[in-house]
C-alpha cells in the first residue's frame, strides 16, 4: 500500500469507509472503487 497525504487529504476517510463498508473476506470490487471515487481517487487500468 501507498499512502500519500497532505493537507486536505481524505486518505483517513477514505480508509475508515472502506473498513466499516467493505466486509471480511473477498472484497466486492465496484463498491471498493466507488469508496475511492468519493474519496477522490482516481483508479486507472
């Protein structure tokens, strides 16, 4: 993992989404990346 953070940073949000949204286990991928999109991530492929 790579955490890059600033001011302004939504990193600690967007890590807290994804632990109380995201199950144990296989994790369901468009709800991981529509977390990241409303945290302001960008994902290219």
């Amino acid at each position: 993992m790579l955490e890059i953070t600033g001011q302004g940073s939504l990193a600690a949000q967007m890590f807290t989404a994804i632990n109380n949204e995201i199950p144990a286990g296989p994790p369901d991928i468009p709800k991981v990346l529509e977390i990241l999109k409303r945290n302001g991530v960008t994902v290219a492929t």
